[in-house]
C-alpha cells in the first residue's frame, strides 16, 4: 500500500509539471482538487482506523483496571479495612485536624531557690523560656443531636510541653502520657436526643479550660482549677436537652482523681443541671461523690458556674466550689475537711484585637488537706492549712486570627508563715505569654 501511494505521488507531480506548460486556470483547480481530496480521503481513512483502534484499546484498559479495583475493593471489605459502602478517602475527608502552640517567659518576685514558683500555671519555672504547650485535636463532625436517626463521633485531643504532666490523663500510666481526651459519643433517637459519650473525659467542674492561655483570657490558671476542680477521668455520661433552657448530664467515672486507671471497685458519681435563662447568661449546678483511695479515701461537693455577657464588650464569669474530704483515723489531716473556693472573671474589649481580662480568687484549705504536702510545690505539709489569694490582669493582643499574645501580671498572697518561699507570703510574677492556633 506504501508503494502504490507513492506511485499515486509522483504521477500526481509529474501532471502538475506538466500543467505548467500549459496554464490554464480551469484545469489548475480541478487538478489541485483532486490532489486535495486524495490527500484528505487517504488521512481521514488513517486517522479513523488509528482513533478507532485507539478507544477500543483505551476502553480495554479501563475495564481491566475497574476490575483490578473492585477486586481490590472486595478484599479490603472482607479483611475489615473499611467499612461497606464507604472509601477511606470519603471518610478522611471528615476528619478535623486543630490545635496550638504556646509559649512564655516569666519572673517571679519572690526568687525561689529552686526556680520553682510553687502553685503556680503555667510557667512554673523562673526566668525560663517555656514550651508549655502542644495541642493536636483529631475529631469527626460534631455529633447531631436528634430524635430521628442515629449518629456518631470522636474525639482525642493529645498535649505535649511543660504542661503536659498537669493537664492530661496520667503522665505516669504507660499510654496516656500525652493523652488529654479521647472519647467516643453517639446520638440515641430519644426525646430530642439522648447523648452518649464514652471514655477519657475532661472534667465538668472547671470555669477555665485546662488549655490555659490559648483559651481562656488570662494566661496564667487559678487556684480553682487545680485545688477545685479535677483531672481527665475515664468513665461514661449521658447527656440531654429538655428545652433551650435546661439540660442535664449525668456521668460515672472511675474517681475524681483516679484518672484513666482506677485503683478500687468503687465510682465516682457527677451531676450538672444546665440553666440559660436568657440569651446572654448561663448558669451550671453540679454535684459529685465517691470513694478515692488516693490522697482521700472519699470526697463530696458541689460547684456553681456561670457566665454573663452583660453588652457586647463587656463579660463576666464566676465558679463557687465546695469540697468534703474525708480520711480515715490514720491519715492526715484525719475526719472531714472542708475547702471552698470563689472566683470571678470580667473581661473588656476594647476592639477585635485588643481586650483586657482580671481575674480575682479565694481559696480556702484551713486543715491542710488539699493545697499542701508538696501538691504543685507548696511547702506547708500536709495538715497545715492555708488560704490564698490571687489577682490576675492580662492584656490579649490578637493582631491576627490565629495569633495569641498576652502580657500579664498577677499579685499572689498566702495566709501560711512559711510563705511561697521562706519568710515571703506575697508574691508578683509578671510576664508574657503567646500562641499559635490552627
């Protein structure tokens, strides 16, 4: 076929030469006609036996690969690496990645020895630079509440830093030395919806978050939220709204303080009432109980926790706590103990960027049984009481969205002679802190 088209070409020329000799304009286009069509004719021939020859191969290709997946597929279902129905992607794409970064500088007035300010968060140590915190959320959708279908999440929040000893489960238990949270939660079809949530669990006592800076408006934490207040716990609660003013919840965990591993057979019971009466306030009734067998062998209380957004600049927020402990006849301080604790928050602001926070507390531990004995470096032993008294005021800068700086200082008073160091019963630390949040 190569020879005869050659052929066709040279006798083709060999007419056009000729016509050259004899110009003549109708004999010129009917040649150059039918050069043209000749040559469109023989390339529209190839060219639809090549695309022709191309899609068949093509389709070929993609019905072999269809099934190289499906088979692929099939295996990964029956091995139970995905679930039926559902591609690992669809479900990645789901999935919330959020955290920060914190950092501080701070002196404190009162010099310890050891460059350790006792009780006090979250810089504990003097004139040092501190990574106090690396926060990484992995979480799902947040869970719809509903009375028509089910639903399900989690969550887990690991914190890595300085801080992380304090904050998170048990930096002493094997597996939860990062950990902060991590849970699953379910929507049951009941009512408005019945809320589910099983696993490790931040406290329902605190005002403040244990994230500290990066969340709450003073950099520094209170008394309230350590002495007051307690840990990540593992247990499970329930959850449910009545109306848009009341809902309940109700949890069972291993203890107050046992954390992530229980050390007895014994529970520890919570229960919060959650009012809004109006758009602008929120108020938290919460009562809890149970047996220890840590530091205590069984502890009762209860706490208040409100807020008030009284304009559009200007908030306030307090937490009133009262706790019983109670130890047995060899332990000291022996009998019941009580501790009380008040808090108030007030926060302005000025502009988007700029806002200034005071927070102001009262802690009382009159037999020594909670704030002593070494708890966050306090020298008073156990069984020596003391109160405290504290003053925080922090200025929040945020130049940008995810950018967090805040200056701050605070004013500490202890009622115990030996002080926060020997001989000093006052104390001002002052410094700055900052956050990246993403």
């Amino acid at each position: 076929m190569g020879v005869l088209a050659y052929d066709n070409a040279t006798k083709t020329t060999n007419n056009c030469i000729e016509m050259k000799k004899k110009p003549r304009l109708g004999n010129q286009l009917k040649t150059v006609g039918v050069c043209m069509g000749v040559f469109v004719s023989s390339a529209a021939a190839l060219y639809a036996q090549a695309d022709a020859s191309s899609v068949q191969k093509l389709n070929q290709e993609n019905m072999e690969l269809k099934k190289r997946l499906d088979a692929i597929e099939s295996a990964a279902k029956k091995e139970g690496w995905m679930p039926s129905g559902a591609m690992p992607v669809t479900a990645m794409s789901k999935i919330a990645i959020s955290g920060f970064v914190t950092a501080s500088y701070f002196h404190d007035s009162s010099s310890p020895d050891d460059h350790t300010s006792p009780g006090y968060l979250w810089n504990r140590e003097n004139d040092s630079f501190t990574l106090n915190k690396f926060k990484l959320t992995i979480a799902s959708p947040a869970v719809e509440r509903s009375g028509d279908k089910f639903d399900a999440g989690f969550r887990t929040s690991l914190i890595f830093g300085q801080d992380a000893p304090i904050v998170n489960s048990d930096s002493s238990t094997t597996g939860f030395e990062a950990l902060r949270e991590a849970y699953v939660e379910m929507n049951i079809p009941i009512g408005t919806g019945l809320n589910f949530k099983a696993g490790e669990l931040i406290s329902l006592l605190n005002y403040e978050s244990g994230d500290g800076g990066a969340v709450n408006a003073n950099f520094s934490q209170g008394y309230q939220w350590f002495f007051t207040g307690n840990g990540p716990a593992a247990g499970a609660q329930l959850g449910y709204t009545f109306t848009d003013w009341l809902g309940m919840k109700f949890r069972v965990q291993n203890g107050l303080y046992a954390g992530p591993v229980d050390n007895n057979t014994a529970k520890t019971l919570l229960g919060s009432i959650e009012l809004k009466p109006c758009e602008s306030t929120w108020v938290n009734l919460i009562g809890f109980g149970g047996r220890e067998d840590s530091f205590v062998e069984s502890v009762v209380g209860a706490s208040l926790l409100g807020g008030w957004k009284a304009t559009s600049q200007l908030t306030f927020g307090t937490e009133l706590d009262f706790f019983n402990f109670y130890n047995g006849e060899n332990a000291t301080p022996k009998g019941h103990s009580d501790v009380y604790s008040m808090g108030l928050w007030t926060d302005y602001a000025f502009t988007k960027k700029v806002d200034l926070a005071l927070r102001a507390e009262f802690l009382s531990d009159s037999k020594g049984v909670d704030a002593s004995g070494g708890a966050l470096g306090f020298l008073n032993s156990a069984g020596t009481g003391q109160d405290l008294t504290s003053i925080a005021l922090t200025l929040n800068y945020t130049p940008l969205p995810n950018i967090k700086i805040q200056p701050e200082i605070r004013f500490d008073h202890t009622s115990w002679s030996g002080g926060f160091v020997p001989g000093k019963q006052n104390r001002v630390i002052f410094g700055a802190g900052a956050s990246y949040l993403f």
